[in-house]
C-alpha cells in the first residue's frame, strides 16, 4: 500500500513526463538541456508546482561543508529531483549523479530524463532512494 507522500511523489512524476513529452514533442531532439529544463520549469510552474531550478545542494563531511559541490536541475515541490541530459547515450555515471542528489538530499524519488532520443519514453528514468 503506498503512502500518501509516494503517491503525492507519483502524482509529480507522472506530471513532469506528460510535460516532458509535449516539450520533446514540439522540439525534438536537437536542443542543449539548459533549454529543455526552462521549458519543463514554465510547464511545472505554470500548472502550480513549487520549483527549485538549479539547485545547490550543499556536501556535509564531518565538519566539512562544501555549500556548491552539487546543482539538481529541477527541485519539484522539495519532493521529486529531475536532472535533465540530451546527450548520445545515458551512462552509469548519470544515474549514480541522480543517486547522489536522491542520498544527499535525503530525497526519496527521481527522475533522469534524455532528450536527445527518438521517443522520449526510451529516454526516461525512474530512480528511487530506498531511505
């Protein structure tokens, strides 16, 4: 049974694919990823969401802090992370990037999406944080 915070996180996902679909719909595959996450940030803002766009995310070690080791794309409502790439082919170390926000973060949900594909449903994936 989820619960209500997964499903609220669901809701979101779900969301953010419909709008990166009409988004990659209209555009293709041909654009830098900057330009697809401003899309994706008016779409998500313009339907209500709360949105943290390249977001600091600060690295604590011990007593060490380092307040820029690392920017998410897309910060959805301080719940889902969504890291955006339009690139050749998706590799190991973006899923393990999307991971270190989900770890660091201590959030439980994301999202890497590729644009520079065909159908953007072979671009997208689901990555989740088993806190």
């Amino acid at each position: 049974c989820q619960t209500l915070m997964e499903k609220i996180e669901n809701i979101i996902v779900t969301k953010a694919i419909g709008f990166a679909m009409k988004i990659h719909s209209r555009f293709g595959p041909g654009l830098l990823d900057s330009s697809y996450r401003e899309c994706l940030a008016y779409e998500l803002r313009k339907d209500g969401y709360l949105l943290a766009v390249e977001k600091s995310l600060p690295l604590v070690y011990e007593e060490v802090r380092l307040d820029h080791g690392y920017r998410m794309d897309l910060l959805i409502d301080d719940k889902v992370v969504i890291e955006i790439k339009s690139v050749d082919v998706l590799l190991d170390v973006h899923f393990a990037q999307v991971m270190t926000y989900l770890r660091v973060g201590n959030y439980r949900l994301g999202l890497l999406l590729n644009f520079k594909v065909a159908h953007l449903r072979d671009g997208i994936k689901r990555v989740a944080n088993n806190l």
